[in-house]
C-alpha cells in the first residue's frame, strides 16, 4: 500500500469540513476503519462504499475517476474497480486491451483512440 488514496480521502474530507467520524458514520462504518484507510494502513473499501463515499464528499466524475484509480494503486495487479464490468462484459475490450499490451500499445496510440471516442461522443449530441 502507498497511501496516497488514503491521503487523498483525508484532503477531500477536509475540504468539505467533514470530521472523520461523522464520514465513518455516513459509511457505516467504525471510525479506527475510516482512519485506518486514510492513514493507509487498510485496503480501501469496496466498489459500492467508493460510490458511497464519492456521494458524500461530492466529488466531480474526474475526481471519482481519480479515487478509483487511487484505490486500484493501493492493491498490486488491480484494475480500478469501476471497470472490471464492463471490461469482463465486452469482449471487444478484452481482445482491444489483450491487442494493446500485446504490441505495447504507446501513450501516443491511445491518446489517438481517447480522440476518437471523443469525437463519437460530440456526435451524439
């Protein structure tokens, strides 16, 4: 574990004038947990008190995105666990990402492939 997805609860926590008890409480979860997890001597929790915990500190789609990818850090060989899903439901995935890391797929490859996603995307609206 790095800690640095605890560290990141922690600032968030913070930011909106939550103590940590009252954050535990909102999880359900006991505070020497919640501090446990900040302190990063515990896994992070689950995929749904993620989302929970996304809820409640308000976070934006990129800082939930980011806390997901934190999460997956704290764990060796970990896919963020938004993901797992939808990679393991869309055979396409699985044989683009097996492609990919088959012919090392470079940052500049798939910032293409980001692009064209993106371009889809504006036009369907």
């Amino acid at each position: 574990m790095n800690g640095k997805f605890g560290e990141f609860i922690a600032e968030k926590r913070k930011s909106r004038g939550l103590t940590l008890r009252g954050l535990a409480a909102e999880l359900g979860i006991v505070p020497a947990y919640m501090s446990d997890i900040e302190k990063g001597n515990r896994y992070p929790p689950d995929k749904d008190k993620l989302y929970e915990l996304a809820r409640i500190l308000c976070l934006s789609e990129e800082e939930t995105n980011t806390m997901f990818d934190l999460a997956a850090g704290e764990k060796e060989n970990t896919v963020s666990p938004d993901l797992p899903e939808y990679i393991m439901g869309n055979e396409h995935v699985r044989v683009a990402l097996r492609m990919a890391r088959d012919n090392n797929a470079s940052s500049e490859v798939w910032q293409k492939v980001i692009e064209m996603m993106e371009e889809q995307e504006r036009g369907k609206k």
